[in-house]
C-alpha cells in the first residue's frame, strides 16, 4: 500500500506540475533553408507562400508579395539578404486604416506556432483563436524587448524567426497591423512538447524505475 501511495504521489506530482506550467514561452531558434529562416523543429507543417495554393484558409486584407514594394511592404531579411522568396504583408493600406488576415481551417488545435518575422514593428499584432475565444495575443514589443520594435528592415533584432511554445491550444490566428506593415514567411504550426514538461515528465519516469529497483 506505501509503495501504491508513492506511487500515486510520484504522478500526481509530475502532471500536476506540467498542468500548472501553462506559460507560453517565445524563443529565436532557426533552421536555415537556402538564405531564409525557418522552424527549427520536426514535425510540424510551414506554410512557404511558394505553392501554386496555400495550405489554409485565408481571408482578410493582405497580399502574397515576392520583394519589396515600395510604400507597401519589405521582405523579411534572413541570414545575409532579403527574402527573395514569396511572403504574406498585411496590410494593403491604401486608406490608412487598421487591416488583417484571418487564417483558419488549420485541420486540428495546436499549441506551437512559428514564423519568420519581418521588420517587427509595435503596431503589429498576432492573435490567437479557439473558435471564437480568443486565447493569446502578442504585438511587436512583445518580441523584440529589450530591443526597440522600430520596423528595420535589415537588423537581426527585428527580422528573426519566433516560436511561440506552449500557446493555449489554438485552431485560427490573425496577423492585424494598423498602418504598413505586417510582413511575416515560412509560418509553422504543430503540437511541440514544453521543454519543461519533458524534463519534468523524465524525472517522474526516473522515480518509478527507482522505486521498482527497490522492491
């Protein structure tokens, strides 16, 4: 029966405490396809723009760009040059107001996100959706502090690859930029174990062939 009680105590630790270890954390890990950023990890599915059709929903103000366009969007930057390959921007602002991209149909809930990000600005906006419940939002500042979140074109600090891990699950996102713009490739999402939830999930393990060892 104590071997039962440690046991069950041994359990209720590890999942109580990966239940509690809810926070998303937002990291810079890349891979490297040719010059341009992309999600360092396996499994999960990235939309490249460079199909003939994309692989979800998308509605919404916004355009697929190759290059810049001159007072409308600037091509994320990757490892030495610009994105010469093709990119959402959001908006198309030609009457000054406020536009975004609403992307669904994503096929399931996931609770990583990942994409190469350009030019972060502080008017920039990622939100996150299950259903109609909107469950994680985070503007430009948000990726960039303790750098400022100026909109360069070329500098590291704004034109990296983000990954959002250990989001609340989602099933939609909206890009929203309230003037020019929003630029963003090589976007991923997948379901990607917390760092600390295998670690702690591997202790737990540890525990038990422990206690077998014992008996």
């Amino acid at each position: 029966m104590k071997k039962l009680m440690i046991l069950a105590c041994a359990f209720l630790l590890v999942f109580g405490l990966t239940g509690v270890a809810h926070a998303t954390t937002i990291n810079y890990l890349y891979d490297v396809d040719g010059n341009n950023f992309t999600s360092p990890y396996s499994g999960v599915t990235v939309e490249t723009f460079d199909e003939s059709s994309l692989l979800w929903n998308w509605t919404g103000n916004g355009q697929i760009l190759t290059g810049d366009v001159t007072g409308v969007a600037s091509a994320p930057f990757g490892v030495s040059e610009k994105d010469t390959t093709r990119y959402v921007s959001v908006p198309l602002n030609a009457n000054n107001e406020p536009q975004s991209v609403n992307v669904s149909n994503l096929l399931g809930t996931y609770n990583y996100f990942g994409l190469w990000w350009g030019s972060v600005d502080t008017y920039n906006t990622l939100t996150f959706y299950n259903g109609s419940t909107e469950v994680a939002s985070f503007g430009g500042t948000a990726i960039t502090t303790p750098n400022a979140a100026n909109g360069d074109q070329t500098a590291p600090s704004t034109n990296l690859y983000v990954n959002f891990l250990n989001l609340p699950w989602f099933d939609s996102f909206m890009m929203t930029s309230t003037q020019y713009a929003f630029e963003a490739d090589n976007i991923a999402i997948g379901r990607v174990p917390e760092p600390t939830t295998l670690l702690l999930l591997g202790f737990g393990l540890l525990g038990l062939v422990g206690l077998r060892r014992k008996e």
